[in-house]
C-alpha cells in the first residue's frame, strides 16, 4: 500500500525505499525469489534516477536473497561482481572512479568468495579492496 502510494504521488525515490524495505522483510522471511524480484525493480528505479550507490544496495539484496539457497549461490557471486563493475572498470556508471564503494564492494566480494571456498579469489579481491582504501 504505501509503494502505491509513492508511485501515484510519482515519488519514485520513496517508491525505491520502499520497495528495498520489503525486499528485507522477503529475505528475512527466507522467500529468495520475492526478494530478487522486488529488489530488481529497485535497481531499475535507482538506474532511472542515476543514483549508483542506491542501485548498489539494490544489486547487494540480490546477493543477500541468493544466499538463502545454495543452488542460487552462483548468482550471488555474479551480482557481487556486478557490484564491483558500477564503480570501477571500463564499464563503471560513475564519472569518477569511486574508492571507497568500489573498495566496499570488492570486501564483500571478498567475503562471499571466501564463504563460497574460492580463497584464491577471495585473497585477490580482498588485495585489492585494501589498494581502494590507500
């Protein structure tokens, strides 16, 4: 109901929030695939508006919903590094490299590789989360 609300009222930044805020209730309550799709169309009201970092925390509820199950975890690996790509890279969606969320996004990135037994990527990801912070 209040979605519907920011949507009529054309408020497509409250739209977003609101949208992320079920997308925690989804993945809370363990629904994985409720959760990837809400927290696609508040990646897609964040590119709308141009806002990375909010597109960024979008993209990192997909990664939280794949986690749920073990069969999604491949696509938790992908959206982390989807993550990683809005900041830096040739294809990055900011005019300037951004150190700090690009150095954010690599830890988690980090994190998870660890988590899904790939030391060597995680190590790699992790090296270069610290070059960010520097």
């Amino acid at each position: 109901l209040v979605v519907e609300i920011f949507h009529d009222l054309d408020d497509r930044r409250a739209e977003a929030e609101a949208l992320a805020k079920l997308t925690n209730v989804h993945i809370a309550r363990q629904e994985p695939e409720q959760a990837k799709l809400v927290a696609r169309d508040v990646r897609e009201i964040y590119r709308e508006l141009d806002d990375v970092t909010g597109e960024a925390a979008a993209m990192n509820q997909v990664v939280m919903a794949n986690l749920i199950s073990e069969d999604d975890y491949d696509e938790a690996l992908v959206a982390a590094k989807d993550v990683v790509r809005l900041f830096r890279g040739p294809n990055k969606r900011t005019d300037v490299e951004d150190k700090r969320a690009a150095g954010n996004a690599l830890h988690a990135l980090g994190k998870l590789q660890l988590q899904l037994g790939l030391p060597k990527d995680a190590r790699e990801a992790a090296s270069d989360a610290l070059g960010c912070y520097q």
